[in-house]
C-alpha cells in the first residue's frame, strides 16, 4: 500500500493535533481623536506607521462645534489573552 518515505531520512515527522493551537481573547476598544485637523490626520498617520491601525478604519473628521476642532473614531479588536 502506502510507504513512509521519511524513514531514515532524518525528517521528523509530527502528528497534527488541533489542541496545540492557541487560543486568544479578544475585545473591543473605542479610539477617538480631538484637535485640529492638522494634528488629528499626523497622529492616524503615526498610529498607522506604527502598525496600529489603518488610516481607511477611522471615521472621516468630524466637526466637534469647536472652532478649528474635529473628532476622528476608531473601533478596534485587540487580542487580550
């Protein structure tokens, strides 16, 4: 039938198991940006340099009714355990 042809080859061979995959938590997490515009769109830029999140996940700039003020949101999941 069938031959191993890993025998005496030095190649190991490992039986898959499905419990020696982790298991993670996740939750959310809200992020919500305040300033000028100038200063919210350098810190997604930032954030997004640092791999955090992608500058399309955030909300467009918003007006806050603050002269010169806009709110950008971002909702995330983030591996807790």
């Amino acid at each position: 039938m069938f031959q191993d042809n890993t025998q005496g080859t030095g190649v190991p061979t490992i039986p898959p198991t499905t419990d020696s995959l982790p298991e993670y938590q996740f939750e959310t997490v809200n992020h919500t940006l305040f300033g000028t515009l100038n200063a919210v769109q350098n810190t997604i830029k930032l954030l997004h340099k640092l791999n955090y999140a992608e500058p399309n996940d955030w909300s467009r700039p918003l007006p806050t009714g603050r002269v010169n003020e806009v709110m950008a949101i971002l909702t995330k999941r983030v591996r807790v355990g």
